[in-house]
C-alpha cells in the first residue's frame, strides 16, 4: 500500500472516531515515534548502573526463568 492510500484510509477513519478515540489513536502515533515530552532519558552513566544492578540480581539468582513466566501468565 502507497504512502498516499495510507494517508488517505487514515483521513476518510479518523473523522468515524469518537474524541476519545481520536485522542488515543494520536497518542499511539506518538508513541511509535517516541515523542513523549514527559519522559526524560537518562544518562549513559545511570544505564550502566541500572545495567550493573541488574545482572548482579540474576547472578545471585533473583531471576525468574523464561519459562516460569510463561506458566505464571499462562493462569491470567
């Protein structure tokens, strides 16, 4: 699909949309761009630490396998 029928199909949409909706279909497009103006990056050096902080809690074995997770959400 061109970009042009794209625009088009999200044109003739958007106006079939409650406020509301509108509203959260904008902060979708947002989000896929990354343009949260509340959210603050943080530092190369504070990564790094949170980086450290977490491979020592799976070194000493404060993890949960991949599996387990799967059979813990699988009873949601």
């Amino acid at each position: 699909m061109t970009t042009t029928a794209i625009k088009k199909q999200v044109d003739d949409y958007l106006p079939m949309l409650s406020p509301k909706q509108q509203a959260l279909v904008l902060e979708m497009i947002k989000s896929f761009l990354n343009v949260d103006t509340d959210s603050k990056r943080i530092s190369s050096k504070q990564y790094n630490k949170e980086l450290d902080e977490a491979v020592a809690r799976v070194e000493q074995g404060k993890s949960i396998s991949h599996n387990d997770v799967l059979k813990e959400t699988s009873k949601w």
